[in-house]
C-alpha cells in the first residue's frame, strides 16, 4: 500500500508539472523573469511549538513583503520528499538600488581608459598555464563610484536586470534578512533569520547556484558560471593552470575570493623554498659518502672499539657505537652545511612572501574595487547575539543614540571564565606531551631489550635503532592526542567566545581565531619544541643522570645528534596532519552529498528542483574559510618554525598545496551551498600572525642549528681542537665522547650483567675523565662550545633580520602603476561627478531657481578646481 500511494504521488507530481512549460530546475520564479535571489525551507512539523513557528514565519515573511521583497512559496507537496516547503525570494530594483545605495556598493560609471601594463616577455613560456580571457575577466574593466538613487544616469545601467551580479544581489537580501523583525517575544524585539533558523523556524536559508555543476544550464539567460569554475578551476586535472580569481570573485564574493588569491600566491612562493630545499637536501645525499663523522662511526676499527655507556638503568646493556651508523649517515642528510645556508634563506623567503604578498593584495584591492572600502557595515554593526543578551542600555557619545552594552563587571567575570578556560586546554596540552615523553621513558628500555635478543631483527637493527624506534612510535602517538584534543577544543573554542558575548562580527571572530591560533600552536609545535629544545639537553652524566619526577630517566641524543628525531616528528606530525586534513575535507563532504547527487544525476529536471538540489547539499558555514586559514597557517608554522631540521618541508607543504587548491574548489562548487557573498580587502587578522611567526622563526631555526644540530661543534672542532691538517674532521667522534669509569656506577644505574667485562665507557658529553683532578666536571671545550653557539645565535639573528628589514624597506607594499591608477581613477569619477552635478545645477538656473544655485554653482566649479589640482 505503502509503494502504491508513493507511486501515485509520483504520478499526480508528474501530470501536474508536465503541465508547466519551465523547468523546474531554474533560479527564476514560475514567471520565468523575476530571479531568485535567496531561498528559506521549512518542514510544517506538528510539534507544541507549530504555532509559534507558524506566525513568526507569518510576521517575518509579511514584514520582508513590506521591505520590498517578492515571495513565491513552494508547497510541501511539489518537493521531493513530499515535506518540504521552499520559500523563494526576488528582489525587485527599487529595493537592489535603495540598499546598493546603503551598503556603499560601487558601480560602473565609466569604461576603464588606462592601458594595460606592458606584455611578459615570458607570456609565451607561460602560455600552457593560461586560462582563457573570457573565464579570466569574465567583465571588462570598469572605473566605479558608490551608487546613489538620485544619480541612476550617471552609471552604465544597460539592463536593470542584469545591472547588479547575483553575489550582489544575495549579498543585499541577505542585509535585509538579518536585520528584518518578526515579532516580540518576553518584551524583546526578535529579528534576524539567524535567530530563526536557530529556534527551528526555518531549516535551510541559501542563495541559489546558477546551474548544475556538470553541465550548462537550459535557459540562455543563465550564464553558467558555477559549470565553468567546475570545468576550468574544480578538477584536479587543471592543477597546472593559474585560478580565475575575478571568476572567482563575481561567483563567491570577495572574501572567499582573496583566500583563494592569497592561498595560491603561498603555493607560487613555495615553489622556489621547494627548489632551494631540495637542492640542499641533494647536496647532503650526495655528501654522505665524504661525512668523516659517519664514516669514524661505522669504521669497525673505530666505532667498532667505541664502547657506550647504557641508555637505561638496569635493562640496557653495553653497546658499540658502530650499531648508529646508518641512523648516523641518514642524519647528515638534514644535518650540514646546506642546513645553516636553507635556515638563512628561509629566513629572507618568508619576508619577501609577506611583502610580496601586501603588493599582490594591493592589486586586488584597486582591481576588485575595495581601494576605499572601510569594514563592511554588516561587520561592524552590533551581533543580534550581543544585543539580545545585554538588557542594559547606554547612550552612544557618537550617534547619541541608546544602544545595548555589557557592564564592565559583567565582562570582567566572563573574560576569566574564558582565560582560565583556554589556560586550562593549555595545559591539558601540556600535559599529554609529558605523558608522552614518559612514555619515550618507560618503552625505550623495552624497545632496547627486545631488539638486542630478538634475532628477526638483526638485520633491521642498523636503520631501526631502540632511538629511532621510540621516537616513531611516540611521534604517531603525539599526533593521534593532538587529533583527539583538536576535535574537542573547537567545540570549547567556540563555547567560549560565544560566552564572552562579542560586540560585533569582526570582533568575534578575531577572539575566536586568536583562542584556537594559540590552542593549536602549543598542540602541533609543543612535541617538536621538546624534542629541539629539551630532549638531551638535561641528561647529566653516568652516574649523576637527571630523573624526571624522581623515576624516568631523561632522554639522550644520538651519537650523531638530535636532529634527525626532530626530522622524524615533523615529517609525521605534518604529514598525518595534511593528508588526515585532506581526508576531512575531501571524503567526508562527498559521502554526505552521495544521496543528494544520486537523486539529482537520476530523476528529470521538472521533478528535481534547483532549490531541492542545493538544499540537499552541505552548508559552508560563517566559519568556513577561517578553517581553511587556520589549516593554511599551521601548515606555514611547520615550514618555517623548523625547516633547518628538514629541508623537505617546503616540498611536501607545495604538494599539499597544490592538491588542496583544488579540493577546497571542488568541494565548494560541488559539494557546498553557494555562500553568501560577503567583502573583505584582506586576509585580516591572519596578516598579524603570520608576521609574528616569520620573527619567531628566525629565532627558533638559529636554536636549531645551534643547539639541536652537530654544526657548531664539529666546526670549533675543524678550527681550534683538530691536529690532523690533512683531514681535520678525523677524530672528531673520538673527542666529543667523555670517558666514564665503569666502577663508579651506583647501583641503580649499572646494567645487571657486563659480560666482557668493560672497564670504561662512553657518552655524549664535554667532561673531564676520571683520572683528572676535576673529574666528570665540564672541560674548557664545552665552555668553548657553548659560546660560539650563543655567538652564532646573535650574529644570525642580526644578520637575517638586518636583511629581513632592508629588504622590507626596498619593497614598496604598494607597486607604483598601482598608485597612478588609484589616483587616476579618483580623479576621473570626481571629474565626472562634479560634471554630472554641474549640468544639474545649470537645468535648474535655466528654470529660475537662480538664488538657490548660485553658490551651489560656485562651490562646485571649486570642487572640481582642487580635483584637478590634487
């Protein structure tokens, strides 16, 4: 019965819409002239809150009539599932030009007359990376003014319908619905959909995609722009190809747009730290043969003989250090001379990608119009959220106006809430990397034992070395908590800000970002900081090793450095972190939008609706892109924090980069709801971090090389301790390993069997032998050391920022052609204005209202006397 009463459903849907001559996979109303601008949904459920719902969808729907706006309402019974009703919402002309007027949108009033810049030489050589003119600049050049109701002539205004774009037009809908009332509920005024769809009043509110992703749309007044950024920019196949980013900017807006300019500028940069690197990274593959260190190390004549003291009490047994060398030839790899040049280069490569990066910006600003474009209004008005929680009013000194505020008692209690909060999170953080690095303690001596009496190992055992085995399995850990708390923490981020109530949108989200900035620096970077900073640096000697609350020992270095286990942490932090994110945003939106496409590819146009197909897809979100910033910044953090420990990060981050380009335009143009359209001149408070982290990198990459690498002492060894002046790197392993008495064990520390009866051993120190007056006591080596690390550490520091600012200095964040244009342009719409207001004035002289004008006349004559002198 069931199946005979969906089949006749199916049936009377099908004769009643066979009726209709338009499709109803259209974005116009039944009309086929009035576009949809915006789209509410809403399931008519018969809950105790039906009525309620019902006459505040009554009052907010009347009060948008009375805005201007035109509705036409889809029954329940023309919707797919049969419970659906769809809303649809047009935005007449009156209405586009008395908001366009409001929002300050500008308009084209004239055709761009300056010529373009000169033709690259290298136009030719770039060619197969070109996109078509047409998808590039989908418009052609306009110079622009703010629009104004009272000068409609004075602009290009060919066709009233198409005047305005649709990301325009959604942009002004969506003012009007978040500001529109519907009603008072416990004497408050409510307004706003966005209260409306949280109380359930409506489930879905969008703005339309313009057609099918996969094919062009029936109507040929549609221009199908969704389809050519699916074609031209959406598919992993044109990763090759340079983004249509004023396509881009149109379709999406331009927030969305200069994410995608800036996200792409990063990847160019990239390219060339990925080829330095690289080269750097060769050149230590290429060397390997010729690194004394690794070769005394594997010599069995040298290393062979080398007896080493145990790297656990008890449970660890003696060993040579030749069972290290191919731990110790792999580490040269990251570990030479190319290491300090890469850290000073990146050094400089960070400085020019934020300069260049203003210059690009700059561009974008005259070219997409936001040269003058202050925060949006939208963005500064006040939060419904905070003008709906604070019941307490003052006078605004500016606008004398009463508007809402929070007492400042009020937002001291809730800003400690909030601190104590993320100091909390933080150290929640910090704890699990403690217990992490207690689980390096406690597994190393397992991991030790196991791989000196398992014989299936042996012939691993050179590569995979107790070191490296629990530093693979700790960094894999690390990453798998760092997820875990990352899930839960967005949630409290989130919580957290929305308690300390924001005044405005702009101020939410720079709180929200700098809370979930600080969470996830300390979650990602904490273990490589332990690891470059802390791990065997506070060992102690055999002996009078160093404990860690009184029972862990602490972590030593391998013989031939840390550096490598700092390598390993970031490769697999970085990595699982890209490849997991990619997954995330990739597989997951996919999965949910299966059905939804599934039912669009299968049933015919006239059943499946346009509003029905993007109602069934994902939505973005107002947090979207910062996401998608927050992802890219982290990403930036590892390359730059702690590339002179791995050369290759660079690489690795331009192939993600590449790959998540076209992800995040894949899975916005197919997988999401279009977004509202919303402006933005920059990438915001994003700027401020990544300037902070290029000053933080120079400091953490001088550290590295100072403290984590073998550079400084094998070089003060090469000048000031070396004797052999045919090969001055010969005997350097021998001199930077302190001499140990095995009798002077305590107890707690001697290993319970010493078979061939060692008398002495080695360790990874500058001390006094035992048979010297000062005994274990640090040598004037070590003294020697640690100066020239400290002196590296300021000379480098100075250097790179000394190039860094003069380098800022000499690139100007504004290109000078830009300049003349932006001035160019001003003085042709003010030359135009005041014209368009001159010839006014003249009519109404001519019509007699001659003592009203004459020093409107004047005055304006002198407007356009100091434009043309500035």
């Amino acid at each position: 019965q069931q199946s005979g009463r969906k089949y006749n459903l199916f049936l009377k849907r099908r004769l009643r819409i066979d009726k209709r001559h338009q499709s109803k996979d259209s974005i116009f109303f039944r009309d086929g002239v009035r576009r949809i601008d915006f789209v509410l949904s809403y399931v008519d459920d018969l809950n105790k809150e039906w009525e309620k719902k019902l006459e505040r969808r009554k009052e907010f729907e009347s009060n948008l009539q009375k805005a201007g706006l035109e509705l036409e309402t889809e029954d329940k019974k023309e919707s797919e599932d049969g419970k659906i009703y769809f809303v649809k919402i047009h935005a007449p002309w009156e209405v586009l030009i008395t908001y366009a007027e409001v929002l300050n949108i500008k308009v084209p009033i004239k055709e761009n007359d300056i010529p373009s810049m000169v033709e690259n030489p290298l136009d030719c050589v770039l060619s197969p990376l070109r996109l078509p003119e047409k998808v590039m600049h989908p418009e052609p050049d306009y110079f622009t003014a703010p629009f104004s109701k009272d000068k409609q002539e004075l602009y290009l205004i060919n066709d009233e319908s198409t005047f305005f774009s649709p990301s325009m037009r959604n942009r002004i809908v969506n003012y009007i619905l978040t500001r529109c009332p519907y009603g008072t509920e416990e004497g408050k005024k409510k307004f706003g959909i966005k209260r409306l769809l949280n109380n359930g009043t409506y489930t879905a509110a969008y703005p339309l995609h313009d057609c099918q992703y996969w094919k062009r749309a029936n109507d040929p007044n549609c221009d199908s722009e969704r389809h050519t950024l699916y074609m031209e920019w959406a598919r992993f196949l044109r990763f090759y190809k340079e983004q249509p980013l004023d396509l881009i900017r149109k379709y999406y807006g331009e927030k969305i747009g200069i994410y995608f300019a800036w996200l792409g500028f990063y990847t160019e940069m990239l390219f060339l730290a990925a080829v330095v690197g690289l080269i750097c990274f060769l050149y230590g593959l290429f060397t390997m043969d010729e690194n004394m260190s690794s070769k005394e190390i594997c010599d069995p004549a040298i290393g062979g003989e080398i007896i080493m003291c145990p790297l656990c009490d008890r449970e660890c047994e003696y060993w040579r250090l030749n069972t290290t060398c191919q731990s110790s030839q792999y580490s040269h790899l990251f570990d030479n001379v190319a290491t300090l040049f890469f850290a000073i280069f990146m050094g400089i490569w960070v400085t020019l990608f934020l300069e260049f990066w203003k210059r690009r910006q700059a561009r974008l600003k005259y070219e997409w119009d936001l040269v003058d474009f202050e925060e949006e209004q939208q963005q500064l008005q006040l939060r419904p959220e905070y003008e709906a929680k604070c019941t307490q009013k003052k006078r605004n000194p500016v606008t004398q106006e009463m508007e809402p505020y929070l007492p400042l008692t009020s937002q001291a209690v809730r800003f400690c809430v909030s601190g104590a909060t993320v100091l909390f999170w933080v150290s929640l953080i910090i704890a699990s990397m403690i217990a992490v690095i207690v689980y390096r303690l406690a597994v190393y001596a397992a991991f030790a034992s196991l791989m000196e009496n398992t014989q299936t190992l042996q012939p691993i055992s050179g590569l995979l070395t107790p070191q490296l085995a629990t530093s693979v399995t700790a960094s894999c850990l690390n990453f798998v908590i760092i997820m875990i708390l990352n899930f839960f923490y967005e949630r409290i981020a989130i919580w957290i800000t929305d308690m300390e109530i924001p005044r405005t949108h702009m101020e939410y989200e720079n709180r929200l970002t700098m809370k979930m900035f600080l969470f996830q620096f300390v979650n990602y970077y904490s273990s490589c900081f332990y690891v470059a900073f802390f791990k065997g640096k506070f060992v102690g000697y055999p002996g009078d090793y160093t404990y860690m609350f009184n029972r862990w020992r602490n972590e030593e270095c391998d013989p031939a450095g840390c550096l490598i286990e700092l390598t390993t942490q970031l490769t697999i932090v970085m990595a699982g972190k890209q490849i997991w994110g990619n997954i995330q945003e990739a597989i997951v939106p996919w999965i949910c939008n299966w059905w939804g496409r599934r039912k669009a590819r299968n049933n015919p146009e006239n059943l499946y609706s346009r509003w029905e197909q993007d109602h069934d897809l994902q939505t973005f979100g107002a947090l979207g892109l910062f996401y998608e910033y927050l992802e890219m910044v982290i990403q930036f953090g590892f390359i730059t924090l702690f590339v002179a420990s791995f050369p290759l990060a660079p690489l690795l981050a331009l192939m993600n980069n590449i790959l998540e380009i076209r992800v995040d335009s894949w899975k916005l143009t197919t997988q999401y709801r279009r977004p509202v359209a919303a402006k933005a001149h920059s990438i915001g408070v994003w700027q401020e971090i990544l300037n902070g982290m290029a000053i933080l990198s120079v400091v953490t990459n001088a550290f590295i090389v100072a403290f984590t690498s073998d550079m400084i002492p094998r070089l003060v060894y090469y000048y000031a301790y070396s004797d052999n002046e045919d090969s001055p790197m010969s005997g350097y392993i021998n001199n930077s390993l302190s001499v140990f008495l095995i009798s002077d064990f305590p107890e707690k520390n001697e290993p319970k069997e010493n078979p061939e009866n060692f008398v002495i051993c080695r360790y990874r120190d500058y001390r006094y032998p035992p048979d010297h007056e000062k005994r274990y006591l640090h040598t004037m080596q070590f003294w020697h050391i640690l100066a020239a690390k400290l002196a590296f550490i300021i000379i480098m520091e100075h250097v790179v920022f000394i190039v860094k600012f003069f380098v800022a200095w000499m690139i100007p964040d504004v290109p000078a052609d830009v300049k003349a244009k932006i001035k160019r342009e001003k003085y042709l719409t003010q030359k135009i204005l005041h014209e368009y207001e001159l010839e006014k004035l003249k009519e109404r002289l001519c019509q007699g209202d001659k003592q009203a004008t004459e020093k409107e006349f004047i005055a304006t004559e002198g407007r356009m006397e100091l434009s043309r002198a500035m």
